[in-house]
C-alpha cells in the first residue's frame, strides 16, 4: 500500500501550489519588463512599428517567457515536494546501470 506523500498530502499540495502561483505572478511581471524591453529594443533598431507588430511581439515574447518558466516552475515544484521520488521504476531490475 502506498502512504500519502508529496503532492497527495493536501497540506502539502496548496503549500506548493500557492508557492507556484506565487511564483508565476512574479514571473508574470518578469515578462513584461521583457515585454518593454523587447519592444524598445525593436523601436530603436527598426523605427515605429505597426500595430500588428507591436501586437504580435506582446504576444509572442510575453507567452514564451511565461511557458518557459512555468515549465521551469512544474519541475521545481515536481522534485521540491518529493513528488519525483514516489516514481516507481519497473525496468531498473532488467537493466542494471552497472555494466
């Protein structure tokens, strides 16, 4: 029987998810200094810029920044709570690492 551990422990749950939002909400704001930046950095370079760019490059730097570090984020999450080593692997028997 498995016991309760990482993530399944409800205490522990909200403890990492409200560290998680945490987190994105300040990654969030991360993402649009990189937002501004990106789009004064193109405003120097090419001149004014048409809505659409202007639009799309809001869009485009913002939501990559914002999965980059919501992946980041999972992981650190995934391994902090332990809930990594609950994994159970089945062909570490048929396949020893030492040769």
């Amino acid at each position: 029987m498995r016991r309760k551990e990482a993530l399944d422990d409800p205490h522990i749950a909200a403890t990492a998810w409200a560290r998680f939002r945490r987190i994105m909400a300040w990654m969030a704001l991360g993402g649009a200094l990189c937002v501004i930046l990106a789009l004064a950095f193109l405003r120097l370079w090419a001149g004014p810029m048409p809505i659409h760019m202007v639009i799309a490059t809001i869009i485009g730097v913002w939501l990559t920044f914002m999965l980059g570090t919501g992946l980041m984020a999972l992981v650190f999450l995934s391994s902090g709570t332990g809930h990594d080593e609950q994994v159970m692997d089945r062909m570490k028997d048929e396949f020893p690492l030492d040769h």
